[in-house]
C-alpha cells in the first residue's frame, strides 16, 4: 500500500472564454502522505479551493492528474467520493432542522443502517461538544457550533481523507481555537487530511508540512520549520519613525548586516542571548532612536514574502480568481 494518499501532478484549470481566460492553477504538483495533515497556505485568489475541487471530483483539470488513495479523481469519480469528505468555508446545514436531525439525514443519504447511524450520531455530538443543543433547530446556533456540525456531518462516514476548505473563516478567536482542538482529535483518529487556509496560525498549528501557494503554483512546501529556515534565524527588528530614519540607523549598524523594509530595521542574529545583547548595546549609540523594538524569529509570512515578495494574507489586484469557478 502506497504511503501517498493524495496525490496530484501538473494540474492546470482556466475559466472564462476566449480572450477572457483566467488561468487559476498552472501546474500544481501536490502529495499527501497516509495519517499526514497537508496545509495549502495562500492568499486569497491563489488557487487553493480550485486545487480543492478538482481533488474531491467536483472539477476536472484541463491538464494533468490527480488521485486519491490510487483512484483517479477523473477516471473513478464515483468510487473517490466514497473514501473521502469535503468541508468548506461555509457550513452546509439545514437551518430549520436541529443538529441530531441533520446528522441523521446525512446518514440516510449515506445508506447507513439505523442502528450504525444511532451510534455514530450520539458519539460525534458528543465528541464535538454538541450535546445540549442537538434537539435545537440550527437557526439557533452560533457560527461556531454549526462550523463543528457541518465538521460532524463530514465524519459520519469516517472518510479515509478529510478535506478542510478554509474551515474557521470567520470564526472568533475562541471558536478557531475550539475547531483547532476538533481537528487534531480528528487526526489523531487516523484520518489524513488535507487542509487550505489562509491563516499563518492555522496552518503553523495543524500541519505536518504545508505547500505554499501563489498565482496557481506551489512555491515552496515542507514542514513548517523547514520553511522558517529557509529565510534565516531569528533577529532584532527595530521600527523607526520615518524610512530615513530607518536607513540612517542601518548604516550605522552595517558590521550586523541589517536589512531595511520600509521604516523597520531586522538585524539577524545567532539565536544567542550574548549575540542579541550586543545589537541592542550597539542601538544605544544609533544616531536616531527607534520607536520600538522587538525580538522576532522568522515566521510563515516571512517566507511567503521572501519567495513570492508579498505576504500571505495579500489579496491580488484583480477580483478573486476563485469566485470564477464557483
């Protein structure tokens, strides 16, 4: 059995015609290990849900391949459908039916036997803290909570891949944090999964090792680690009151290697407390002070704008590519 449950190779999808064509995805390769959670992490409009649609079989690529658990999405749509559950950004309930009722529903659709559905149903409202609201019509619950049925509803079937869409967008804090909590009681359940966000948290949480996404391609993947690195060790960034300020400074501080965005100054440093004690002395005799000043260690934004030159959380110029192919 192969340790690659997903797997995708030079996937390429446009929309529109003619001379209108937008190009979403323009060659993505992408693979997710059995037991493994995959995070694809990009800006809005960079192709993740497109990337999504095509691996669930609710689109077909105009190039390339992709499979799931050794079946193509394409070939075997039908039997793909079968080991796999998709979740997106919005949760698909039905608002004038209560939580136990959804479930239930679901199951049917799924042709579970009665008995199979009585047990699965009581064991995921409880295991997602649904218990006391499971006879209330879902028009009354919080975002939160039907986010954590919809996630339920998913479960049912106990799919062999769970695919996330964006699944805490918009979402509070405290109700992301409890979905975070969900999720991981999820894989570690055995289920592999495939998760898209456009949170540096989220993934940095979740993920085993996340596929950085941007204009359609991938742009780096690995663990999230690996990724750090990639852009240096951690540093001392000071943040000036004006860009000429923040050059000023960096001459001053040229024998760190300093680098300047803007009006903030980042000098890397070796991680040790002696190194970063030493650039702070040598601040004290800056020709201009800084407003503040922080020890930062490299973050997913940071690679994201090391490898594509804007941050992760940057929309593109143009509308959202993606809301082509809804």
């Amino acid at each position: 059995m192969s340790d690659e449950v997903v797997s995708a190779t030079g996937l390429h999808k446009s929309f529109g015609r003619g001379n209108k064509q937008v190009d979403v995805l323009s060659g993505v390769d992408l693979t997710l290990a059995r037991g493994e959670v995959l995070a694809l992490l990009g800006p809005n409009g960079a192709g993740k849900t497109t990337t999504v649609r095509i691996l669930t079989t609710l689109l077909r690529p105009d190039s390339g391949s992709a499979s799931v658990d050794g079946l193509d999405v394409v070939r075997d749509a039908h039997r793909v459908r079968e080991i796999i559950s998709l979740t997106g950004q919005y949760a698909a309930v039905d608002e004038k039916q209560t939580g136990r009722e959804n479930l239930t529903m679901m199951g049917r659709l799924a042709h579970m036997s009665r008995r199979t559905i009585g047990s699965r149903v009581d064991g995921l409202l409880d295991g997602f803290d649904l218990v006391d609201a499971a006879d209330r019509r879902v028009d009354t619950y919080s975002g939160g909570m039907r986010r954590r049925l919809d996630l339920a509803a998913g479960l049912l079937t106990r799919p062999q891949v769970l695919f996330l869409d964006e699944p805490t967008t918009g979402l509070d804090p405290r109700s992301r944090q409890t979905m975070w909590e969900v999720i991981r009681g999820v894989v570690a359940e055995g289920t592999s999964l495939f998760l898209t966000t456009q949170y540096l948290e989220e993934a940095d949480q979740l993920a085993d090792r996340i596929a950085l996404i941007d204009d359609g391609r991938v742009a780096a993947e690995g663990t999230p680690a690996q990724l750090k690195r990639r852009v240096g060790d951690a540093g001392v960034e000071f943040t000036f009151g004006s860009d000429r300020d923040a050059q000023r400074a960096s001459e001053a501080l040229a024998s760190f290697a300093p680098t300047v965005t803007d009006s903030a100054v980042r000098v890397p440093t070796d991680g040790t407390v002696e190194h970063a004690r030493a650039v702070l002395a040598a601040a004290v005799d800056l020709p201009v002070g800084p407003v503040s000043w922080d020890l930062r260690a490299p973050s997913l934004d940071d690679v994201f704008l090391n490898l594509t030159g804007h941050g992760v959380r940057t929309a593109p110029a143009d509308p959202d590519k993606e809301e082509v192919a809804a």
